[in-house]
C-alpha cells in the first residue's frame, strides 16, 4: 500500500513539475502579422502599431492574461529589458488579453509596467476569437490560453506599407528563456555580446496558466 502511495505521489509531482513553467526557445515562424490599432489600457487613447515601430530597431509585442501565473514570471524580465535597451532602439508593447481593462490597469500598476500596455479583448469568453488566438495557433503553440506569447518585429524588415507587417518573425510560444532572449536581443540592436553572468531563477512555486476554478474555462477546440 506504501509502495502506491509513493507511486501516486512521484507522479502527481512530476505532473506538478511539468507545468511549473512554459519557456520555449525564439523560433522564426511564417506568420502573417498585421497592424493593428488598439486603445492604451491606462489612457484610452488609441495606438497604431506601425506607427509605434517608427524610429526603432526592434520591438517586442507580448500578448498576455493579467491572471495568468506564467506571465507575472515573465513581467519583470520584460521590464528590465525595456528599461536596459530602451535607448538602444529596443521597445516593449504589451496586448492584454481576457480580462476587464480595470483589472488590466491594476495589474500594470502592481507590475510598475512602464512600456504601453493595449488591450484587444476584456473577457474569458473572447478567447477563441482573438488574433492572439489565431496567431500561437497558427506557429504552433498547443497551450490552453496561450499567456504569454511574444513576436518579435525587426523594424528594418517590415514590410513599407498595407496591413501585414511582416510574413515571417522569431515568436516566443510561451515563457521566455531569459539568457536567449537578452542575447537575441543584443544580436538585433547590434550590441556586442555581453559577459555572462551568474542569473537567479524566479520564484519556485509551482503553477500553470489556468483562471480560477470558480471563472468559466472554454473547452479546447
């Protein structure tokens, strides 16, 4: 009985382990990305992507769920790398996703996310019919919701005009693996390679992509 008991226990651990985080490589995949026009979550106003790319070398949209934990691991990262390339011509542009815009704004808050944060979609129920959700699904990203998932936009290669940007990108289908994606980074604002440093991991806790139990969850398609 002992014996079962252990078994039971080594597998729900590894279980456990397995989802404890999303990190995937940066991959360039075809992808017909477009612009696109979204109201900044703090202002309201609205922004243009195009025109955000002016006058910059590289820029980083992520699309994200202020609930989900795989994000608020990855939050940090991604403002440190806006505030250390910033003046380098490196850009952060954040899409929420799945979530009322008040719930966003306290989340930027709480973060002290200084990059522009838009939003595309403000419910749960939205999930199946956002370009987000096109995207991962069309470069391959298996996840249930899909948080978070980056493009990474080379400025000097976007396509000069009309609604698609680019056909093809380096996109992140999950969390960022942080030593490649400051590397990759470099690489593309042509930054010499850095001196590899001693990184501390996140947080060990446990956790998966997932809304609360008691919030509606879609059925995968």
């Amino acid at each position: 009985m002992k014996f079962v008991l252990a078994l039971v226990v080594l597998s729900l651990s590894f279980i456990y382990v397995s989802a404890q985080n999303e990190q995937s490589p940066i991959v360039e995949k075809e992808i017909a990305y477009k612009d696109w026009v979204y109201q900044n979550a703090k202002t309201g106003s609205d922004m243009n992507l195009r025109k955000f790319t002016f006058g910059k070398k590289l820029v980083m949209v992520v699309y994200f769920a202020p609930w989900c934990p795989n994000w608020k691991h990855d939050a940090p990262f991604v403002q440190k790398m806006y505030e250390k390339y910033k003046a380098s011509g490196f850009d952060v542009i954040a899409v929420g996703e799945y979530e009322p815009v008040d719930v966003m704004k306290t989340h930027i808050d709480l973060f002290r996310l200084t990059f522009p944060v838009v939003w595309e979609s403000d419910a749960r129920t939205a999930k199946q019919t956002t370009q987000h959700y096109e995207y991962r699904k069309s470069t391959g990203d298996t996840r249930n919701w899909g948080s978070p998932w980056y493009v990474f936009l080379e400025v000097g290669k976007l396509e000069p005009g009309g609604m698609t940007m680019t056909k093809k990108a380096p996109v992140v289908n999950g969390e960022l693996i942080q030593t490649e994606a400051e590397e990759f980074i470099r690489a593309k604002l042509g930054l010499p390679v850095e001196e590899a440093k001693a990184t501390v991991s996140g947080s060990t806790k446990i956790e998966v992509c997932e809304p609360e139990k008691s919030a509606p969850v879609l059925k995968k398609p």
